[in-house]
C-alpha cells in the first residue's frame, strides 16, 4: 500500500496539476519493490490532464520543467493511466483521509524489503544449513584451531569410519570401500591419524634439484595437510577467499595447510559464487574478427548514422564502396526529423544511386522505429545493427561522421544550413581525393570520371564520352577499388587478431553478467540477465534483470554464470476426491482455481491508492487477463486499461469441498455497488449577451444591431 502524506512547504504552492503528478511519481516511487518491472500496471487519477501528460507525451514536448522532471521520475515503469471520476475512486479518498508525517516516517531500506520477501524461502532451509548461511554471511569469523577439527572429526560418521580403517587396514578391492568413502581410495596410502586428526602426507614426484628443498618442506611439517570435517568446509573456503585472490593462488594455499576431495572445484566455485570478484573482473579479451562483406558495385552496402554539432543535428549516409559521402541538416520538429525524415532522407538516395542491399545503422531511434521497419522491408533492404558500446562494428559510418563534422566545421550557415558555396566546395573536393589504396576517387568510382570543382582541371571529355570500353573501364575501376579494401581488411583482420581468442557461445535462457561500457562505472560487471535471442555476429539480445530491457550486446561484454536459487517447479497432486498444486517451497498443497475465476484469483495483486494534499490516485496491478468491470471507462488503446474496478471487494474464496475442488464449478465475483447513471443538470443558464459597438453596452443577440 503506498498511503498518503503530508505535503512539504514548497509542495503547498504547486499548481493543481503539478500536484496531481506529484502523487503519482510519489507512488510509483514509494511502491517500486512491487510495481517496477510490471507489465500490466494501471493508474487510476481523476485528473484528467495527467492521462495525456502521462501517455504518449514525450519530454522534449513538455515546457513546465517541474512536470518534465516527474514525468522523468516515471520513465523506469510500464503502466497505463486512466481517468476515473473522484466520487468512483474510493480507494484514495480513504488513504487520503489518514496522512502519515514525513519527519515522523521511519525509512526502510532496501535490505529490510527484500528480508521480509525471503521469509517464505529461509523457512524451508534445515537448521544447520541455516547455520552454515549465517555463518558464511557473518562477518565475523573465527580461527579453526586443532581442537575445532578434532571435535568436528569425532562427531563425523563418514571420517569415524574412515579413521578406524586408518588405524586397522583398508581393503584389498576398492569395491568393498563403503560408498561414502570412495573418494579417499586413491590417497589411502597417504593417510595417518596424529591426537583424534586425519591427515594426508603429500608425495609429489620432483626433479632431482628441487627433492632435497621438498625434503627439508616434509621435515619440518608444510608438506602435509589436514583432512578438513565436512562442517567447517564453509568456513575454511570463505577464509581461502577473505583476500579475494584467484582460484590459482587459494590453490597454493590450500596445498600448504588444508585438504578434502574435491577441493580443487570447491574453491572454483567459491571464487566464481563471489559478486565482489565478479564485479571487478577483467575485460575479456577481444574476439575474432568477422570477415565483412564486401559489396562489389556502387551502393549495393551504404553505413548511416546521425551526429550532433554546433546546436544542429545531420544525417550521414557513405557507400562502403566508393565512399561517397551524403550529409544533410535535419530540422527538430519538422517532417525531416524521426523516421519519417529517415525514410525521406533514404529516398533521396534511393533515387539517384539505386535502392541498397545493406544498409548498417547503430539501431538508434530512427533506425529502430516501426515505421522504418516496414519502409525497408517494402523495399527489400537489409539492416545490419551494431551492438551496443561496440563502434567498431558500425566503423564506417564512424568514420563518415568524423569526416562529416571535419568538413561542416568552417562550412555551415549561422543557421546551421549546408545550402552554402563553401559546403559544396568542400564536397566537391572530398569527392575527388584519391584514396590511398586504389589511387581512385569516390567520384571516378561511381561516375567514371573526376567532377569539376575549384582547382584547375583537364578536361578529359574525349577520353571519358567518347570510349567505347566506358562500361569496362567502371568495371575495372571498382575491381581496383576492391582489391584495395580486401589488401585492407586483411590487414585489419590480422592486427585485430593478434590479441584474440574465441569464447564459448551462448543459448537462449542462459544467465548471463553484463560489463558496462559507459556511465559512472566503466568495465564494471554490475547488470545480469537473461539472453532472449541469439543473432549473427556474435550478438546477443539480453533481457536485463530488474528492468526489463531488452539490449543488443557483442559476445565479449556477456559473462556466463549459474544463478544460486532455481525456483523449485509445480506439481500436480491427485489425491481421493482432492486435487491441487503442489508447491515444494511452501509446502502446502492448494486448490486448483476454476477456469472462469482463474483471471480474479490468480496472481490478483492489488497496490492500493494513495492521496497527497487532497489528491486522489491509486495503483492497480492485474493478470494480462481480467474481464471488463462495468465501473472503469473502456479503453481505447490498449488492453491493459480493460481490467476490473478497484471499487470493490471480491467475495470470500469458499471452504475447500469436493465442489469447490471440481474446475467445472464457477465462482462469480459481484461488485459491491452498481453504477449510478449520469443526470443532465436542470439549472437554468444565463443567456449569452453580445456586446454592441453603436451603444457602448452588452445586449441580447437579437437586440443587436450590426450596421
């Protein structure tokens, strides 16, 4: 329940709907352990404004800086706000009559919220895994001395056992080893028993020069190491790790000291279960290169992005070919801006060099809007898109912004306008530099021949115009241009690989560890999920944890790892004329719900209202599906408006019985009040007057005379 409070000074001199958005942002706020990350979540105010504010109105078309930054605030949740009369929200006006003091209100923290959901998961755990959690979790610690082992020993049945055939003889065939005991066959040569204490003698097999060392090691103890009791196992791992080193080096240690089977893996485990390790791991090295695609005419692959400079915003659009170079302004709040100015801007490129195979994008906005979707698929067109933080997948079009703004720097208009003599000089001069590689311009790539710009030139008309071979000449032209760009990824491709090596691919459903590439904490592994999809070229699209985001990311920032909880399945239990859901973590066996009541009763949560200052909204979170209440207004957009009115309380769920059990039966939810209908109101109105020039004074419509 979100409640109400008290609103603060500064809060008292909002305008009305400033207040109204505020108890809205406070409630999501307020509520974001259980409403964030909801997809069917529903506000319910009776103010109207906030149902357009709180919709589809995006920020760079809100003036009032105090609702752009609330509208700010809700950006993290999915909800759908809908309008409802304040004499029907009955849920807020009661929150609304008992506010809390916000000086008074005590804070809870985070850790205290997610304790208290744990609760039903902590009861099912045994006492002594509970004492095994608290006392790995703990920070205290204590020194496992010889006296804590000995005790542990005595009080093990798996060591007892072992050490009484240590102290009599163990048998000739492993087979006759009892089963808990098989995995100290292999060393049972090197177990003796000191004061109640196994230990093992370590025999390694060294070089000549290093034995005598080794014997001294033995003499004076380091070379044998104690059979550790499965009780203080925890306890000794967490002491391994208390300096957070790696699995080679607790190795080492544990080798001088310390020994059970199965250690080695233990301590890997122990080191890959630490979230502070995995927080500050590595970056991974860098992937294979992909070899590219290389088109073979002009324009068949064009690389597009957007860039901003001076105030104004550009498209860049170059042929990965000939690298001929596009640029064009793009006005904010025009019809060349969004992707309706993408599709245009694509059409004019369309029209003079063909329409594209490929066309490679960083996946902004524009390129990921749906209208620019159905665009190039009507038009066949591949998009290729660069994962996030990850430029060298997208180089080119990199490059052709940095080309981009190098040239608009001294070149635009004080409007920022490329309609200027020094713009198409600038372009005219780029379009005739050779590249290094083919010694052939972009212009002689896709026209066959240099364009007159500034400098003195030759006219080759004749050669040009006049040559039969003009077809093959294009043709050689761009074979040249494409051995240069092979010669060039080559050698990309071997410097790229030098420092590379493979990982292992994911799949779909594995739990994967994100590193940042931005933000306040570079390189760090700080964000989980889940991969939803598996692409080409090494790409992986992530449902991020707590979110709900859905991100492209390159195979080198993904780190696989196993979760610690898996929750426990569902299962069907028929038992006599019984039947239900049996849940292992609550152990509890419960009704099935009828097929008619199911959209009421399962998973029915309810965030109550709230009110602030005499404001009335309320949280409401339903099942994807829920039948239509005839109390809430019908939606016309979506189906997440179309739920249940939070006006009234479902009846009470009857006692289990042999008919409540059967799914045929159904069990109806009635509202607590019907609808009252709406009366036109019998006021008599004041009749409208118009004012007259003639007399200087207000008269009725037919008594003024217009002249």
């Amino acid at each position: 329940m979100a409640g109400s409070r008290f609103l603060k000074p500064a809060e008292k001199r909002y305008a009305p709907v400033e207040g109204e958005a505020l108890a809205i942002a406070w409630s999501l706020k307020h509520t974001k352990h259980f409403t964030q990350g909801h997809d069917k979540l529903i506000i319910v105010t009776d103010h109207k404004p906030l149902v357009k504010l709180f919709g589809d109105r995006a920020l760079d078309q809100i003036d009032n800086p105090r609702l752009f930054s609330l509208k700010q605030i809700t950006l993290p949740w999915r909800f759908t706000v809908v309008h409802r009369p304040g004499k029907e929200n009955c849920f807020s006006d009661a929150t609304s009559r008992n506010p809390v003091d916000s000086e008074d209100e005590e804070e809870i923290s985070n850790a205290e919220i997610l304790a208290g959901i744990m609760v039903d998961e902590l009861n099912d755990i045994d006492n002594a895994d509970m004492a095994t959690i608290c006392t790995i979790n703990d920070n205290e610690f204590r020194a496992i001395t010889w006296d804590i082992v000995r005790q542990e020993t005595q009080r093990d049945e798996s060591l007892h056992n072992l050490s009484l055939l240590i102290n009599s003889s163990f048998p000739e065939d492993r087979s006759d080893m009892p089963p808990e005991l098989m995995p100290y066959w292999s060393i049972r040569d090197n177990l003796y028993m000191i004061d109640g204490v196994i230990l093992m003698n370590d025999k390694v097999l060294l070089p000549p020069p290093l034995r005598e060392d080794a014997a001294k090691s033995l003499v004076n103890g380091t070379g044998t190491r104690i059979l550790i009791p499965p009780q203080l196992r925890p306890e000794i791992l967490q002491s391994l790790h208390s300096a957070h080193q790696g699995v080679g080096s607790m190795t080492e240690r544990a080798k001088a000291a310390v020994y059970w089977p199965g250690i080695t893996k233990d301590i890997e485990s122990a080191r890959t279960n630490c979230s502070s390790c995995n927080r500050i791991m590595p970056s991974q090295a860098h992937l294979p290169p992909i070899e590219p695609w290389i088109p073979s005419t002009p324009f068949e692959a064009i690389a597009c992005d957007y860039f901003h400079l001076i105030g104004y915003y550009y498209f860049v659009a170059v042929d990965r070919l000939s690298g001929w170079l596009e640029v064009m302004q793009i006005r904010v709040g025009t019809n060349e801006s969004g992707s309706q100015g993408l599709c245009k801007a694509l059409r004019r490129i369309m029209i003079t060099f063909g329409v594209p195979i490929e066309i490679s994008s960083d996946g902004g906005p524009e390129f990921s809007a749906g209208k620019t979707k159905v665009f190039l698929k009507k038009w066949g067109i591949r998009h290729r898109l660069s994962s996030v933080a990850f430029p060298s997948s997208n180089g080119r079009a990199e490059l052709a912004v940095k080309t981009a703004k190098r040239m608009l720097m001294d070149n635009i208009s004080p409007n920022g306008s490329l309609d200027n003599d020094g713009m198409v000089r600038a372009l005219l001069m780029y379009r005739n530099t050779p590249d290094a590689g083919c010694k052939l311009s972009p212009a002689q790539i896709l026209l066959g021949r240099p364009l007159r710009d500034t400098l003195p030139f030759i006219s080759k008309d004749i050669m040009v115009f006049n040559n039969p071979e003009i077809t093959s000449h294009w043709k050689d032209a761009w074979n040249a241009k494409e051995e240069a760009l092979r010669t060039r990824y080559v050698k990309t491709l071997e410097n790229m690989s030098e420092h590379s090596r493979p990982l292992l691919p994911l799949e779909a459903g594995n739990h994967v560890m994100i590193q940042n590439q931005v933000g306040r904490h570079p390189n760090k592994w700080d964000k989980s999920g889940v991969v939803v999809e598996v692409k080409d070229n090494d790409q992986y699209v992530v449902k991020v944890a707590g979110s709900g985001r859905l991100t492209l990311r390159n195979r080198r920032f993904l780190r696989k790892y196993e979760p610690h909880f898996k929750q426990a399945p569902e299962m069907r239990v028929e038992h006599g004329n019984h039947s239900g859901i049996f849940t292992p973590d609550s152990n509890t066996l419960q009704p099935p719900v009828p097929a008619e009541t199911e959209g009421m009763t399962k998973a029915h949560q309810v965030s109550p209202p709230l009110a602030t200052g005499g404001t009335q909204q309320s949280l409401l979170t339903y099942p994807p599906q829920q039948t239509p209440s005839p109390l809430l207004p019908a939606s016309t957009g979506t189906d997440e408006t179309q739920h249940s009115s939070p006006c009234y309380v479902p009846q009470q769920t009857p006692a289990l019985n042999n008919q409540s059990l059967n799914p045929s039966a159904s069990t109806r939810v009635t509202p607590a009040a019907s609808p009252t209908t709406a009366r036109r109101s019998t006021r008599e109105r004041k009749q409208r007057q118009l004012y007259d020039a003639s007399t200087g004074q207000y008269a009725a419509p037919h008594a003024v005379t217009f002249k």
